[in-house]
C-alpha cells in the first residue's frame, strides 16, 4: 500500500471518529445551541469523510475483471 494511501485511511478513521463525537451530543438530551453546532459539524465532517473515500477509491488498485 502506498504511503498516500495508507495517509488516507488514517485520515478517514480520524475524520470518523470526529464524526462519532458529534453523533453523541445529538443522541444525547436536547439543547438546542449544542444540537445545533453538532449537527453542522456532523455534516461537514461527513463531507471530509466521503470526499476521502472518494480519494481513497481512487488510489487504490484495481482489481482485473474475471
């Protein structure tokens, strides 16, 4: 694995467990300022994340058709 490709991922595991973070103010009682914050940071976090797997996708090698 190349050392980009290895950078993604790592990238993409941080980035999620950001994402898991907001995930548990919004499950948790509601405030609405805290909800708030946490539900854009959700959102923007999960963008990063689909945009590294889109680069991740790309990095990796194909595999040949059957």
């Amino acid at each position: 694995m190349s050392e980009s490709l290895e950078t993604l991922k790592k990238a993409r595991e941080r980035m999620i467990e950001e994402r898991d973070a907001h995930v548990k103010v919004l499950a948790a009682p509601f405030d609405r300022d805290k909800a708030e914050r946490a539900r854009n940071k959700f959102l923007e976090t999960q963008m990063v994340i689909d945009a590294l797997e889109r680069a991740i996708n790309a990095e990796e090698p194909t595999l040949p058709a059957p």
